[in-house]
C-alpha cells in the first residue's frame, strides 16, 4: 500500500510559504487540484490553516525539494516511513452471504447436535452468527425452533470441511480428549472406519468358518461314537451264541 500524506492542505499551506515549488509539483504531492493550490497562495481557500512542515514529519527531505525547486518537471516523491505499523485484523464474525444467512439457524442446531465440545465462539466463527442466536436454538427458544432442521454447514456453503475439522479438533483438545480415549469420544478418521470395517468382516468370515469346522468335527465324532456301539453290540452277540 502506498504511504499517504498526512494533512495535504496544511502541508500544501507550508510549501507554498516556505518552498519554491511550482502549483502543479505541490498538487500533485499532496494530491490536490493546482487551482486548490494557487487558492491557497492567494489566501482564498485554507484559510486559517496552520502550515504543517513536512521535512519535521519525515514526509520528505530537504534534498527532495532542492530538487524539485530545480527542475520544475520533477515529481516530488513522499519519503517512505522508517517504522511500518502493522493494520490491525479486522475481528468480527463472518460475513455470510446474504442468500445463505437464512440457513444459520439450521446449522447452529446440526453443530449444538453433533459437536456439543464447540465453544459458542467457535460456532461464531464458523457460521458467522452471534452468541445470543446460539442460546436460542440451544435452548429451543428460536422464533422458529419448530421449522428448524439440522443440517451440516460445510454442505450449506457456511463454512470448509478443514475449518470445521480444525474447530473439533481444537475443542477436542481443550475437552482432553485424545488420540487413546475410549471409542465413542473421538471422530473416527475415514482410514480407521475402512479398516474397522474390514476387520469386522474378516472376523465374520473367520468365525463362519470355524463354526462350519466345528460341526463338521461334532458330527464325525459323532459317527464314530455310533460305530464303536454298534461294534460292542455284535460282539456281545458273539459271545452269547459261543456259550449256547
């Protein structure tokens, strides 16, 4: 961003006083009309201005007005400042599209439902709503709690999906709920429900096959069992007809 002159007309006020500057090089510095500026020497506009010395100011050098007072085609060039301040961020909640402003309230209650860890101030900065709207459709005291309908807000175009996760995460932390805490109190990731589901299926296989193995065990035994009684029996046949 380009350095601006500070007060231009009390500075215009200065060098036409004190310098040798033509209208239009003065005009131009401190981004005035020339007609402003031979206003200001004929004492018709600025009046009751007070110069302001812009070499005091470090807006500009003795050099730079030598320069310009010798050549009347020179452009004065503002001196750039020695300390730069950085501009404040702009803090407030987000600005939501008009035509998606409606949906907040919808999104409040998908977020209150399916996160309650969230801070009403990361809710703020999520959807761009206020703490008491929060409260509202918290408590069921909306004006329209009964047409609202919880939806997801990165799917309403409110927020991203990363800023979304990054705000779960966040709270998750601040809720001390970590990596090793028990199933149930952490979102899974989309790698940890595909191998989860994978895993359930196998053990599905496996134990399927170890029951048809174990019956098919059961029932040979089983045979085997019937063999050896038939057996027993005809040889105690036997014998009964050997002793008559």
């Amino acid at each position: 961003m380009a350095t601006q002159l500070l007060m231009p007309k009390a500075t215009a006020v200065w060098l036409v006083e004190n310098t040798a500057l033509s209208f239009k090089q003065i005009a131009d510095f401190c981004t005035l009309h020339p007609l402003e500026v031979q206003g200001i020497a004929d004492g018709d506009v600025a009046g009751g201005i007070r110069g302001v010395n812009p070499i005091q100011n470090g807006q500009i050098t003795r050099e730079e007005i030598a320069r310009g007072e010798a050549d009347e085609t020179y452009r004065l060039r503002i001196s750039e400042p020695k300390v730069k301040v950085a501009a404040p961020k702009r803090r407030g909640p987000r600005y939501t599209p008009t035509s998606r402003r409606h949906e907040r309230p919808n999104a409040i209650k998908w977020l209150v439902r399916n996160h309650p860890e969230l801070k009403d101030a990361q809710i703020m900065r999520l959807v761009g709503t206020t703490k008491s709207t929060i409260e509202s459709v918290r408590d069921n005291t909306h004006w329209n709690a009964a047409n609202l309908t919880a939806m997801d807000p990165v799917t309403l175009g409110l927020c991203s999906q990363m800023e979304l996760d990054m705000e779960v995460r966040k709270a998750a932390r601040a809720a001390g709920i970590t990596e090793d805490a028990p199933e149930g109190t952490r979102l899974m990731t989309a790698e940890e429900a595909l191998s989860r589901a994978q895993y359930a299926g196998e053990e599905g296989e496996a134990g399927a096959e170890r029951e048809t193995g174990d019956s098919a065990y059961d029932a040979e035994r089983e045979a085997e069992s019937v063999f050896a009684k038939l057996k027993s029996l005809k040889g105690a046949d036997a014998d009964e007809d050997d002793r008559g």
